[in-house]
C-alpha cells in the first residue's frame, strides 16, 4: 500500500530500522502473518530475516524460485545438491525464499493481492528488527515508445488519470496517498545497468491499471472496446502492480519497481 513518509537512514541511526506508522502493531501479544503462514508467536523472525537488505516481489512464484537461485549463485552461495525451501509453505497464497541478504517473494496478480502480501511483508520486516532495506519489483510489462527486452526503472508510479497517487476506501472514507519513490535508487539501479551493459535501459514512468485488459487500453478486451494506448506524460510501461509497491512502512525502506522486458 502506499504510505507517506518512507525513507532510509545511514547504516547505525536509530531511523533506519524499518518502522510502523501503525502504532497498535507493537503492542500486540502476537501478530498472526495469515497469508504468509507465519507468525510471531511460532517462528523467530529476528534469527530468519534480521540481515535481509534486499528484497525482490514479483507475480509469478516460479520466477521467485529462479531468482533466488541465480542469487545465490552470483553471491556464491550455491553448492550442488542445495535447495531453498519455501518459508510459505504453510500456504499457496505466496511463496518466499531467501539467501544471505536477499529475500525473493511472489505477490500474485494485480493491486489486492500486491497489497496483501506488502503489509504482511513489511511488518516481518519490522519485528525482525532489519534495517536499510532495498525493496524492488520485477516483472514483465508492456511497453510504449521502448524495444522489446528493454529494462524500464521506473521514475514516477502514476494511476490510471497519470495522477502521482494511489486511491483507496478506508472505513468507507477515501483515502489517498503519494506514490512517490525513490530517485537516488532509481539512478543507482541505471548506473549498474550502465556498467553491465548487457541490454537496453531507460528511466521512465509506470501507469498502473486496476485492470490487465480495458484498464491498459488493451485490444483484445473480450466483448469490449478495445483502444491502442497513447504516450503521455512520460509513460513508457503499462502495468497493474506499481502503485501499490511504496509499502506501508514509516522509515526504513527504499523502494522502486525494476520491471526486466518481456
């Protein structure tokens, strides 16, 4: 969900732990992580996921699988034989994986489900006591005005109207908040993509739909009308995730979506 106020200390302030604007979540006995099938009653999450510094969502569970595997290879912590158990295998909502820093999770399709996973994902995070946390998104998106394969880090994360905001109903009132991210971790991403140079990337903006077909202008909308997408504002990816992606954290995290091409 998106929440105001998220930002990242240096390495040994106070603020740079990841922090709650919900101030009820510290003084509960136990905090029940449902759709994680974890809890802080059953599992120790200072010891599971105190040094997680980087964090990757994506859609598809077995893409979070394959992810987390080549982690552990470029980290150099594969072996043979090594396997990475699903922290989520109490459930089939999400699937979780980790390796050294790196902590790989599947968010399903669409905001609700993105949402879902992001509270329970960032109050883990807090009762692990972590700190300095990079949260990033990758997926695949459509494209305007960029080649197929390129790799778009997204600048501003815009709702349907091309508004910087994410709406919702809260207790039948409704609420909106900033979709602002991080610049300085955009352009950190574009330099290692830079020095990489192993394919195509621009910085750009993200339009995120409640809808994968008339929501993105989409053609072949069933039994609709469907319209070819115009380029405004900057907008060079169409997407349904993006601006649920600022978590609902008060300080702690950096976050941006880096969607790799089809």
């Amino acid at each position: 969900m998106a929440s105001p106020g998220a930002e990242t200390k240096k390495p040994g302030n106070h603020n740079d732990f990841v922090q709650l604007c919900n101030p009820h979540v510290a003084a509960m006995e136990e905090d029940v992580l449902y759709h994680f099938s974890l809890s802080t009653s059953t599992h120790d999450f200072p010891t599971m996921f105190g040094d997680v510094k980087f964090v990757c969502v994506g859609g598809s569970p077995s893409r979070m699988k394959a992810f987390i595997k080549y982690m552990a290879v470029e980290l150099g912590l594969d072996h043979p034989g090594a396997e990475y158990p699903d922290i989520c295998e109490g459930t089939d909502r999400y699937v979780m994986y980790k390796v050294g820093p790196v902590l790989s999770v599947s968010h399903g399709m669409g905001v609700p489900s993105i949402a879902i996973m992001l509270h329970e994902l960032i109050k883990m995070l807090y009762h692990a006591r972590c700190s300095g946390v990079t949260l990033i998104r990758i997926g695949t998106s459509g494209g305007i005005g960029v080649e197929p394969g390129s790799v778009v880090i997204t600048r501003q994360a815009l709702d349907a109207c091309f508004k910087q905001e994410f709406e919702q109903i809260v207790l039948g009132k409704r609420v909106v908040r900033n979709t602002h991210l991080d610049e300085q971790l955009a352009q950190e991403l574009a330099r290692c993509s830079a020095d990489l140079g192993e394919f195509p990337t621009v910085v750009g903006n993200t339009m995120c739909t409640l809808d994968f077909y008339e929501g993105q202008a989409g053609v072949p909308a069933g039994g609709l009308r469907g319209r070819h997408p115009q380029h405004r504002d900057g907008v060079v990816r169409l997407r349904r995730h993006v601006q649920c992606l600022r978590p609902p954290s008060g300080r702690g995290v950096r976050h941006t979506p880096q969607p790799p091409g089809r």
